[in-house]
C-alpha cells in the first residue's frame, strides 16, 4: 500500500512539474513585454485608456473588459459604463491610483506632470502614436495586443483583429443592393467652410468601404468645391453635425442636389472614421443599411445611377436649353417614346 501510495504521490508530482512548467513556458512566451515605450512584466488587469481610437481598437479586439477608466474624449457609447478620469492631457492621476490601475495608455499628449504622477501611483504608462497609415494601424492593432495580452497571444489577437476588421469591411457591403450609388461624405471645420475626406488618409479610405462612388474621388484639400457637389449630385450625403446639414440646405446652390431634395441624408460623427475599430464597422453597417433601407422604400426611383454622376456643366446646360425650346408638336409625338424609354432602378434583394 505504501508502495502505491508512492507512485501515486510521484505521478501527481510529476504532473505537476508539467503543468507548471507548461504554465511558466507560456508567461515566458508572453511577458515581459516591450512596447509604447515601456516594458509590461506580466498581463494588466486594470487599464485606463486616454485615446478614443486606441480604446475604440481595445474594444475591437476584446480587452475592454480590463478598462477601469477612460478619458472624456472615449465617449462611445459602448464605453459609457467605464468611469472617466478627465481630459486625454490632464487626467485626474488620483482617480487613476485609486482604481487599482497598472497600466494607462495614452497619446503624446498627456502631460509630463500627469505621467509621473500616474507612475508615482503605481501604474506603468505606455504611449502611443495615432495612425496615419494602413501600416501603422495594423502595428498600432499589434502593439496594444501585446500590451494587453503579451507577446505571442496577444500580438496574434491583435495581427487577426486588424485582418478581421479589414475583410469584415470589404465583405459588408455585399449584403446590400446590387444598385451602386453616389455618396459624399461632409463637415464643417474651425471656419465653417464646408469639407471632405481627403485621399490618401485613414478616414477616407474607411468612408469608401462603404461600396458606393464617393463624388470627390481625388480630393488633395479638404475644402468642398460647390460646384462639384452641385454637379455630381449624389444619390446620398452623410454628415457630421447638425450645424453641417443646416449648412447645406440654407445655400441655395444646393437647392436641386438629390441628395437634399429627397432627405437623403444621415448624419454619422465623423470622428467614427477615425476610430478604426468598433465605430468604424458600425458607421459603415449604418451607412449600408441606410442606403438599403431608402432604395427599399423607393424601388423605382429615378435618381441616378454611379454611371451618371460625372455629367458635366455644359452637359446639363445643354439639356435644360433642349428642353425648354423644344417644339410643342414633337413633345406630343414624343410622348409615348418617352413613357417606353424610362429607366427603372429597382433593388432586388439578395
């Protein structure tokens, strides 16, 4: 008996020896870890993030269950049962110490005095850069990873989130109609002027993830010129503020834009476009099934179609001037022709 008893005892202490080790082989695969200008010795439990588009990619990626506080300027709505710690800059550091955090990230522009204090507290801060570049938000998507979940496990969660988010995008559209529309996407800045995206950057490329013809394909400045958009006219216009759509249906030039002539209109933050993560993929599913929902409602509408976007002013002047001196006999005889050739832009659901 006692013999057994041995071998037992020897088996569960060999099979502890290799738990542990596997255990003590995964920490070592893991952590420490280097990154935001900071070595992390073991996983964070409690963090407090101070960027809107870091927390929107912790989200993503599904570490915000660690958040234990957030800036004001993470205002989410997916975020707003976390407590705010204060402005991005100058966060309240006693508020930080005292929910036990070990981790803060944040910008380059919280303050050298706010830095200290949190580390005085006992948390470790790593900093980030926001993206400006498919590169740099896929190494911003693998960096918080590890940051959060360690070098291996982590950094993969964060490498497959980014990959996820980008084919979730490029494949989202595909549920929607089958009818390519135009779209514009605009907002006021500091002076009121009215702006777009501009190519080449984040925001505009996660706006033409949407699948439809965006009326200001290679626009270098942000500035809106009035007589491209009163031109193009696009099928649909998305927004920024309030103040921005007032904006528009106040000036007259806009008057005849379809768009604004059939409420055609949403408004979506633009700050969603900069966010790359949780924000982005819902602007976008609310972009689509806006859309969806309008070309629906209007199965024979006679907007135009993608192919008829680029009409040029001397086109349409030319049209209007045909029309209004055509004679009153062709214009019967022409009639029933007119009634046969009429172009119907109905959705077939799929």
């Amino acid at each position: 008996m006692k013999r057994t008893l041995s071998v037992i005892l020897a088996l569960c202490l060999m099979l502890s020896c290799l738990i542990f080790a596997g255990c003590s082989t995964e920490q070592s695969n893991n952590w420490p870890v280097t990154v935001g200008g900071v070595t992390i010795d073991k996983e964070p439990q409690n963090i407090v993030v101070l960027n809107d588009c870091f927390a929107d990619i912790i989200s993503y990626i599904g570490y915000d269950i660690k958040m234990v506080g957030r800036s004001d300027e993470c205002d989410q709505d997916f975020l707003h049962i976390v407590p705010s710690v204060g402005a991005a800059a100058a966060p309240d550091t006693a508020k930080i110490t005292a929910a036990a955090t070990d981790l803060v990230i944040a910008d380059s522009t919280l303050s050298a005095d706010a830095k200290a204090a949190i580390e005085k507290g006992g948390a470790k801060v790593a900093t980030f850069e926001v993206p400006a570049t498919e590169e740099a938000l896929k190494q911003l998507y693998t960096d918080l990873g590890s940051a959060l979940g360690g070098s291996t496990d982590g950094s993969k969660k964060g490498s497959d989130g980014y990959d996820g988010l980008i084919e979730m995008l490029g494949n989202m559209n595909t549920a929607a109609s089958n009818i390519v529309c135009t779209v514009a996407y605009l907002y006021l800045d500091e002076n009121g002027q009215l702006c777009t995206f501009t190519d080449g950057t984040l925001p505009y490329k996660f706006f033409n993830y949407n699948g439809n013809t965006n009326i200001f394909p290679n626009q270098t400045d942000p500035a809106v010129n009035p007589e491209k958009l009163r031109i193009s006219s696009p099928n649909y216009i998305f927004y920024d503020t309030e103040e921005t759509l007032t904006a528009l249906q106040t000036n007259e030039e806009y008057a005849r834009v379809h768009a604004l002539v059939n409420n055609a209109t949403l408004m979506i933050p633009r700050k969603a476009f900069s966010r790359y993560g949780t924000s982005s993929e819902k602007a976008i599913y609310d972009i689509l099934s806006f859309i969806e929902k309008d070309r629906k409602a209007t199965p024979d509408s006679a907007a135009p179609a993608a192919t008829a976007q680029a009409e040029s002013a001397a086109q349409s002047e030319t049209a209007a001037q045909e029309e209004a001196t055509a004679a009153p006999a062709a214009e019967a005889t022409q009639a029933p022709a007119q009634d046969e050739e009429v172009i119907s832009y109905s959705v077939q659901n799929q």
